[in-house]
C-alpha cells in the first residue's frame, strides 16, 4: 500500500498585519516563493521532480489572484513543468493542500508533491475578495432568514454555549504566548522558519523571526482589554451572550507562508530523505453554519473513527487557536488532555494567515511528536461556514 509522508516543512516569519510592518512592500507572491525556494534548497530535492504544488490561500483577489500557487512557482525558478493549483477552504486552505497532496500520494496520482499556502492579512484585508457583491444569494438568504454572523459573535455563541467564561479564555491565551515565548526560546520554531527578504527601493532587508508573541502580557493586561465583538443588534438576537471574546483571547491578523515538501513513502526513501511523518487519515465536515467553529469536534471524532483510535492514543494534537473559546469547547467535547494541545503555542500567540496557518500548525505536530517521542499526532481546524478538516499523522 501506498503511503504519503512529509519529508520536510518550512515557514516564512509570521508577522502581524500592519501596513507599517517589517514586511510592508512585499509582494505575496514573492513571500510565497521564496519560502518554496527555501523548501528545496534545505531538501535538496530537484524541482523538476515537483509533479504539483497545492497551495491554500482565501483571498484571491488583486495581488493574490489569477492562481498564486502558479505565479510563486515560476517566480522560485522552478521548470516551468511544474504546474500548480491554488484552493480557498477558508482557514483551512492550508490544511486542506497537505490532505490533497497526501489523497493524490496514496491514489497514485503523484509521488512528489509540494503542500503550501500563502496570506499577506495587511494587503488584502478580510472580506475584500466580495467586492461589495453578495456572496450569498436569494436561496441561501431563504435558507437562513435572520442571516448568519461573523465569526467573532460565533465564537461569543461558543463561549456561551459551553459555559467557557473569559476567566478560562484569558488564562488559556496567557498559556498560548507563554508555551510560544519557550518554543521560541528552545529553538523549536526556529526549526521550522526560512529567513524572507524584503526589498524595496530604499533598502533591503532580513526577516527571520515571528513578532507576534507577547511576552510581557499578563493576566492583568488581558483582562482590561474590552470586548471585540459587541453589539446591540447581536445582542438583542443572542441574549445568552456574555460578551467576552476580546484581541487579547483571539487569534492575531498576520502575513506568512508556508511549504511542505510531500513523497511516497518509497520514492523518498531512493532519494536517499528521511521522512519525518506519514499522513495517513483525513476527515472534513460540514457543521452548524451559525456557530460556525464547532466543526472540530465531529471532524475530530470522524477521524478517529476512522483510524481506530481513541482520543487517548494520541500523543499531540493541534487545534487551531482562531478563538480560546474554540479550543476550549474541544478540550471540553472530546476530553483531550490540555497538556498534549498545541505545546509549542497556538495562532493566539503566533498569528493566523488564514490560507497559510494549516502548514504552521502541521509543523508544530510534527516538531512536538518529535521532541515527546510520541507516535500519533492530531491536527484540526475550524472553517468559515461551518466547516472543519482533521488529519492524523504518525511520527517515523
């Protein structure tokens, strides 16, 4: 049987999404490209061998249409042989491109395959691929009469819903920068990033850290901060609602990119690579689309049904920390140990470019198997529109 397995994993520097950032000027393309540079320069694998590059990326819009995944591609210098695909799973895109990758490895599809994904948040803020048009439709309106929310009130219905108060959020955002700041610390998410270049007409320079981790933050600060999401509308509509998601306890707007390097497990091994992990069970679901970003835990159930596992044989998980009160309802429905979650920091501490976060996520599994010695690693995301991708890997 055919197995898919990652041999290496990159990352550009997550960075905040300003317009005045270290990265300001930078085209996504070339952020994108230079991190696929990097992949094959540290795998020392020959482009030419490339058979697809699935890269996620949600909008597709001004410097990011026309597929990104094939503009980054020729900007690397790869053949032009190599063809690409660009996806939108919404937050998900990136973890989606790792299980296409891995779907098309065990299909025999394709032996080598690079998984990526890509998101400048302080170019293209959210929502601006709708162009002011309705996205939505008569049918769909039809459907959902009293319309559906922003994520930030979904994640307020979460909070409510599980009885999750902003005591429990702000304490596990305070856990997310301190478990990132040790990372950073140990050398464990330098593994993972590539130096990116930033150019311009005055200077060039070196980016090669993430700036997103707060390592003066306390528990203090984080409960001055007031509510994000409030609203008299909302509120009128949801009255359960306590109003205590904040900035402090969500996760961060950010530009980054990400690539991982993909074979059959025997193609790999004649190139004379080490894989580090095997891909080997995918789920994704469809949930609630009002509460949104619940869909984490069916797809976590869903797929350990299908492995035969328990929530117990796993050794690590990391399940994307868009908001506390997401991971925190998780914790609560599957009764994962918090000790086996996201160990390195999550998306509150190191920022979320939404097609870009699945590829720092898996990076984060694969390093944390591998500093515990452990077998199986779980990876889950949750999705605009009510949707959600699981993955199971297991360390080699």
């Amino acid at each position: 049987m055919r197995r898919a397995v990652i041999v290496d994993l990159v990352r550009s520097p997550f960075i905040r999404a300003r317009s005045d950032s270290v990265v300001a000027g930078l085209h996504p393309v070339d952020l994108y490209a230079q991190t696929l540079s990097a992949l094959i320069e540290r795998t020392g694998v020959d482009p030419a061998l490339i058979e697809d590059v699935i890269t996620g990326c949600v909008l597709q819009v001004g410097e990011q249409s026309g597929n990104i995944g094939r503009q980054a591609v020729l900007a690397a210098g790869f053949p032009e042989s190599v063809p690409a695909v660009t996806l939108d799973r919404k937050c998900g895109s990136g973890q989606q491109a790792i299980d296409f990758a891995a779907q098309g490895i065990v299909a025999g599809a394709y032996d080598v395959v690079i998984a990526g994904g890509v998101e400048m948040m302080s170019l293209l803020p959210m929502r601006a691929n709708r162009i002011g048009r309705d996205s939505e439709g008569p049918l769909f309106r039809q459907r959902y009469p009293q319309g559906l929310v922003r994520q930030g009130i979904s994640a307020e219905l979460i909070a409510a819903r599980w009885q999750v108060s902003r005591n429990d959020m702000d304490k596990f955002a305070l856990r997310s920068h301190r478990l990132a700041a040790e990372a950073e610390d140990d050398g464990l998410i330098q593994r993972t990033i590539v130096p990116i270049r930033v150019q311009n007409d005055q200077h060039s320079h070196i980016v090669d850290r993430d700036n997103g981790i707060r390592r003066d933050t306390d528990a203090q600060k984080l409960a001055a901060l007031q509510p994000s999401f409030q609203n008299e509308q909302m509120a009128k509509r949801f009255p359960e609602i306590d109003w205590s998601v904040t900035a402090g306890n969500s996760s961060q707007l950010t530009d980054g990119a990400g690539a991982v390097l993909m074979m059959e497990e025997g193609t790999a091994l004649r190139l004379g690579l080490t894989p580090r992990a095997a891909v080997t069970h995918f789920a994704v679901v469809g949930d609630d689309p009002l509460v949104m970003l619940t869909g984490v835990i069916p797809a976590t159930r869903r797929l350990l049904g299908r492995a035969g596992l328990s929530i117990n044989d796993i050794d690590a998980f990391e399940v994307n920390e868009a908001f506390a009160s997401v991971v925190l309802a998780w914790l609560k429905e599957t009764g994962a140990m918090l000790d086996r979650c996201n160990i390195l920091g999550g998306a509150i501490a190191l920022g979320h470019p939404v097609g870009a976060s699945g590829v720092r996520l898996m990076a984060n599994l694969v390093t944390a198997l591998e500093l515990k010695g452990g077998r199986y690693g779980l990876q889950t995301m949750c999705e605009s529109g009510g949707l959600a991708n699981a993955t199971l890997i297991e360390r080699m």
